[in-house]
RNA sequence: AGCCUGAUGAUGUAAUGGUAACAUAACAGUCUUUGAAGCUGUGUUUGUAGGUUCAAAUCCUGCUCGGGCUACCA
C-alpha cells in the first residue's frame, strides 16, 4: 500500500455485506452482480447510481456483473429502450459479462418453475375477477380472504395452467397465483399473481407467449438462473424480499440475496420514467434526449461527461436512507472535469459595441491565446483583433455599484489576452440607450509584453467585430421551478411547475476559431460556463448547448447588495 | 390502523462502545490577465425521553417524525 495514500476508505453497508459473505464463504468468495432495467423507457440518474454500485462492484470484488433486461411486460417495452439502454451503460464505462441477458430467455424455464410450484401445491389457477382478488386480499389491518379455485387439486391446476399457456382462456379470464398466506401481515404473500394471460407481442419472443410471468416471479429465479450473489435493487422492494426467498427455497434453486438501498432523488428534476415519458409525449421537452432531462443521453447531451457521473454517484454514496440531493453536487463534479479538459474560447452573449479611437482602422493583429491554463499540452491558437469589438453589455456600468471592476466611464479594464482599454466616451441614442462605446487602447498593454505598469483590476472577454463567428446558443436552466417535485399537492401536475426559463435560444457572437467545432466538443466560454456543442448540429453551424454556467461570485455578490 | 423501514450540520456520506470526519453548499479571507479554478479558515454533539457503561451517534426501552406496502407494473 502506498504510504502517502494511506486513508481507509470506509465501506458502505453493502460491501460490508459482501466481504462478511466472502469471509463465510456464502458464495464461495464470489461476487456476481447484476443491473436489471425493464426496456420500457430511457436509463436517467438514478439508474447511473445503480449501474455505478453493480458494475463497481462486480470490479472492486474481481467479479462481474451481467446486464439484464427485465422484459416481461411486452406491452410497455421496446427494442428502441433495449439499445440505447446498452448504448449508456458503455458510454458510462462499463462492460457486462458476456451475452446481454433478458429474463425473456428464461421464459421455458420460468414455466417449468411454475408447474413445479403447483405440483407442490403452492400456486393455483384463479379465475376470480381482478376486483374480486383485490377485495379478497383484505387490507393492512385485515386479514384476506381466501377462495374456493385455492382448494383445486394440483392436477387439474397443472392442466389448467397448461391450458392458459396454449392459449385456451380469454386475456385477464384467469390467472396464476402462489400460494402462500392470505393473513399474511405482507400483503405481498396474500398469494401474490405470478402468471397472467396477455396477448401482446413481444420484442425478442414475437407471439411465442400469450402468458407471462410477473416481475416477482421472474426476478428471483433469473438472478438464481444466473448464479447472482448480490441482487441490488431499490428500497421499494424491501417486502418483496420475503417472496423472493420464500421462491428460491421451494424452488430449491441458488441462494441468490436482494439488498435495497436508497434511489437517488435530484433536486428541480422529476425521476421517475411515468413523469419522464409524460414530459416527452406532452412535447414539454424536446425528447428524451433532451439536454434537460436527468436522462443519461440527455445529460450526455447537455455536455456531462461519464467520468463526472461516475465521481457524482461515488461521493453519493450507498444507504437506506432515503435522500434528495442538491443538483450543486452534480454541478459541481462537471465542473472539476470541464474546468481540467475543456478549451476556454470567448463569445460575447449580450453584445455593446467598442470602437477604439487610438488603434489603426482596417488593421488586424493576431494575439496568442491559451487554450487551457490547466493544461499545458492544450496549445495555443490565435485571435484577431481590430478598432471595433464586442464586449458584453454587463462588463460596462455608467453607474457602478460598490466592488465593480469592469468598464466604467473613463475607466480601465483589461481585454483578455490582448490590451489594455480605457473608456472614453459613450454613444447613445435618441432615447438614451447605450449603444457604442469609445474607447482608447494602452498600447504597450500587450498581454504577455505588458510594460505599461498600469494595474487593472477588472479582465473582460471580446470579440473582434471584424472577425468573428455567430453561435447559436441552448441556454438551458433547471427544468422545474420547485425544488422537491414531491412536494407538489396532490391535486396540481407537476407539469404546472415546469420552468418557463428552461430553454433560451440566443445567437451569440463566438471568436472565429468556433466555426469549426464539432459535435460533442467541450468548451469552456471565459467567464460565462461551459458548453457542449449539439449532436444534432450540422457541421457549419455549430449549436452550443450550455452544460453549466460557470460560478459567479460577483452575481452573488450583486444579489446581496439588492 | 397492521407490517416493513429509516432518523448524524443546509445537502449527502463516515465514525461499527473510546470522545463527531469527508465532500458539496454557505460565509469570511487569500490569490488571480477568467470576480472561474486554486489556497486558508468558520459552523454539527448525532429526532426525543430514559436506561446500561468508567465511556454511547453506536447497545436496550418508550415516544415522535419521515418513507413504503392493499397493480393481471417493474
């Protein structure tokens, strides 16, 4: 070990369990995990938690983990969900073991356990009504009650099930249901539906099936099909783990564990897949792609970058406690990746004109400029420079309040990466609006040759009116206007508390060097935030979608004083 | 109401009977040709009441509060 790094990181509830296994020897020292989506929607944040713990696991324990759709709802899940759900999980950087898995594979083998269940007298064909089952499950306080089709003897359960597999009953006229105990204080083993009747076409089996088994059915037997240690899943399934044991014992099948632990919850976003779809088909938002989503794609979109996600979910941490976490933590994980890999350029957002008086018109310098002081093998390129600039239209104040150090009239402020400017005069219009101003330039300011001796405080971005390139901007904001979308009344959509602000389109004006960015291209524009040049984007026209804005004490500073 | 489950600063996570740590946020300062980044510093006595112990965030008991469970969804 090495001596400088010798901090102990703790282990989480989780690995704690895993190493008390390796140790009993309960698998053998051998750890198999599993990530488990149903294909029926876009993997966002919460699932990136998980992929990151699962596969994390399977890595940090010289395990592996399998990739395994839960298709067993045919009428919800597509092969668009299959593929880019694959797509994510290797952009996120990790690899499954082997073949993808689907719990479609098990279909025959799922079967045969069910029959296997009724020959032991532990599941029934029930054609009560769903309204009768539900009534006949009693409440929380009362016990259920059970029915006649639980006495039916095992034969003729074994031939009705048969029956329902062949097609032979009606969709939704029967069901299959395991046996357990109608008293139970769980409701989830007042013999609990594991097969219904379903008539709809599956993605990978077509129309093989007109049965299909339930998520609590198929889930503990394909873990144990597949040998997995470890079946991680959220804390909604904690009184689904008696029924999964219970399975697996009967079944006399591999000793497989679910643990829960706690989804993530973001702040001003919405989490789950029927809100997200609800987005998407209402066109509040563009798709599910779309740079506001907490979607992976559309985070990956917006410009986050895997290993910013993967940081995020690590100092997240693991446990049953349920959370909501600020989108600052987040925030604050892409910028510590963009701020080191990022190429700072300028662009001039909201743009006041600069004519300098003193500087030879039609006259163009080029002035090297860094690309990143955070990265020495990022090169330099060159700006060009001439009598009449952009500079944005807050970096000037006729009035400054107290602790302003940009522009003033007869001020001084230093363009980056070239001179030093001083205001001299201010042009207006017939209603008083500001509309160009007169500056004069220091001309042995040169940023890199400065020996003028002059000290400026303020550094402003500019962009050569003679030379530059538009850009067109996404300037995207949280998406939706309350922090804990939890807390909307019952009685309201959260679709009220979308924010209006989400998305601003702005043409802004970029430094030439932009004309050629490409698609998924990083930049950091100086002092405004980072931004991530849109995939959808033809090539001449780079969009420039805004990742993050960068931090802004000065912002803070203004709003304190108001 | 019955069952399950949780409670540590603003937000997360840690401390596994030995005297509350880390990150983010906030605030203050410093540095700065990005008011960015960096650097330094500031705040918690652990939901509550009691008990065990030389010693409790950790163990025990009661209470309070939060979340989940009555889909032919996952």
């Amino acid at each position: 070990m090495n001596i400088e790094n010798n901090e102990v990181k703790s282990l989480n509830f989780i690995e704690e369990i895993i190493e008390h296994d390796n140790e009993t020897g309960k698998h053998n020292k051998r750890v198999l995990t599993r990530f488990p989506p149903e294909p029926n929607g876009f993997l966002h944040i919460g699932h990136a938690k998980s992929i990151c713990l699962n596969f994390g696991l399977g890595k940090k324990y010289s395990g592996a983990t399998n990739l395994r759709f839960d298709d067993t709802n045919p009428t919800t899940e597509k092969v668009d969900y299959v593929n880019s759900i694959q797509n994510d999980v290797r952009w996120l950087g990790f690899e499954w073991d082997g073949e993808v898995k689907y719990a479609s594979d098990y279909f025959e083998n799922l079967y045969t356990c069910a029959q296997t269940l009724i020959k032991k007298g532990l599941a029934y064909v029930d054609f009560s009504s769903p309204d009768d089952i539900a009534k006949q499950k009693g409440t929380p306080t009362q016990a259920g009650t059970g029915n006649a089709y639980r006495e039916t003897s095992a034969e003729e359960n074994l031939s009705l099930f048969e029956k329902m597999r062949k097609g032979e009953f009606k969709d939704g006229e029967c069901v299959l249901r395991a046996k357990i105990d109608m008293a139970s204080p769980n409701m989830l083993l007042r013999d609990p539906v594991i097969y219904r009747i379903k008539r709809a076409h599956h993605h990978r089996t077509g129309d093989n099936w007109c049965i299909y088994p339930m998520y609590d059915f198929a889930h503990p037997i394909s873990d144990a099909l597949e040998g997995i240690t470890h079946s991680i899943c959220t804390l909604e399934f904690e009184p689904h783990r008696p029924f999964y044991e219970w399975l697996l014992a009967e079944l006399g099948l591999y000793n497989s564990q679910q643990i829960e632990f706690a989804r993530l919850n973001l702040t001003y976003t919405v989490m789950s897949k029927r809100k997200m779809l609800k987005l998407v088909e209402k066109q509040l938002v563009n798709s599910w792609d779309d740079p506001r989503m907490p979607t992976i794609s559309g985070m990956r979109r917006r410009g986050y970058t895997a290993k910013a996600i993967r940081d995020f979910a690590v100092a997240v941490g693991i446990s049953k406690r349920e959370s909501m976490l600020d989108v600052s933590l987040l925030e604050h994980f892409i910028r510590e990746d963009l701020n080191k890999i990022s190429k700072r350029v300028m662009a001039v957002i909201d743009p006041i004109k600069v004519v300098i008086s003193n500087y030879e018109t039609g006259k163009t310098e080029l002035l090297p400029a860094e690309n990143n002081p955070e990265d020495s093998n990022a090169g330099h390129r060159e700006l060009s420079f001439s009598n009449t600039i952009f500079i944005e239209r807050e970096d000037f104040n006729e009035n400054p309040p107290k602790g302003y150090f940009k522009l003033t009239p007869n001020g001084y402020v230093r363009l980056k990466h070239a001179y030093i400017i001083k205001c001299e005069e201010l042009i207006k219009d017939e209603n008083g609006n500001l509309v160009e101003i007169r500056a004069s330039y220091v001309e042995n300011s040169k940023s890199g040759s400065d020996t003028s001796g002059l000290k400026v405080k303020g550094v402003i971005h500019w962009v050569d009116a003679n030379n530059y390139h538009p850009v067109q901007i996404n300037w995207y904001d949280r998406l939706l206007t309350i922090e804990n979308a939890a807390d909307i009344p019952e009685d309201e959509e959260f679709t009220d508390y979308i924010n209006p602000n989400s998305l601003k389109t702005i043409t802004a004006w970029g430094e030439k060097s932009l004309a050629d960015a490409k698609a998924g291209e990083h930049f950091q524009f100086m002092r405004k935030g980072y931004f991530c040049v849109d995939t959808e984007s033809a090539a001449a026209a780079p969009i420039f979608n805004l990742t993050v804005e960068l931090k802004d004490s000065w912002a803070k500073e203004l709003k304190k004083q108001s």
